[in-house]
C-alpha cells in the first residue's frame, strides 16, 4: 500500500508538503510563538541554610528520628546506593515569614513553634 502511495507522483507531492508543512508549523511554534508568550525565568531567590545534619534512623517513625543521632555535614549533600531511611536537619533565617493566605497562617501558627522548627 505504502509502496503504491509513493509510486503516485500527485500522492508523493502531498505528503512531502504535509510533512513539510508540519515541520513548518512545529518549527514557528518552538522558535517564534512559544519565547513571546513564556514567562522570562526570572533568578531563584535562595534562602541560606546552614548547620546541616544526617542521620540514619532504624524506622521513619517520628520518635525513631527524634532519638537518632545527628552527624553534621557539608551541603550539598548526597547519600548513594545505601538502602535505609536518612532525615536531614537544616538551619535557616528567614527575615520575614510567607503567607500563603488566612488559612495557611492559622494552619502554621498551630504547627510552627516560636524557634521556627516543625512542631507535632
């Protein structure tokens, strides 16, 4: 059938331009309409971290966490290719605390603490 599509000189004609016009089109959209219409990527506001921590504890219970012990280590920081469980404790100042809006800031000021750290 293919073979007969393309042995048709008027057949062959209009699906080279169809394909044609398909990369046309595809190549307007990437190149032309997509960077007038993306936002810009604007720089990613970072917020510092220090005093970084791992430890490794024996379940992901949250008293199994609280009772292990943390080493501290340098960020960035990676642990490849060795099956357990791994909580991170890091450090930060934040000048001025995010709201999302009126929930969320009920929501927080029941589970954050007045150090910042995450209460249960």
């Amino acid at each position: 059938m293919l073979r007969a599509i393309w042995n048709d000189v008027e057949r062959r004609k209009q699906l080279l331009f169809s394909v044609l016009a398909i990369i046309i089109i595809q190549a307007l959209f990437w190149w032309a309409y997509l960077p007038l219409v993306s936002p810009t990527n604007k720089p990613f506001d970072r917020i510092p971290l220090y005093g970084a921590a791992h430890a490794q504890p024996v379940s992901p219970d949250w008293s199994e966490v609280q009772k292990a012990k943390f080493a501290p280590v340098e960020l960035p920081w990676e642990s490849c290719c060795k099956p357990g469980y791994h909580a991170m404790r890091v450090n930060s100042i934040l000048p001025v605390f995010p709201m999302m809006d009126w929930r969320w800031c009920r929501w927080s000021a029941r589970t954050i603490t007045r150090s910042g750290s995450m209460a249960r």
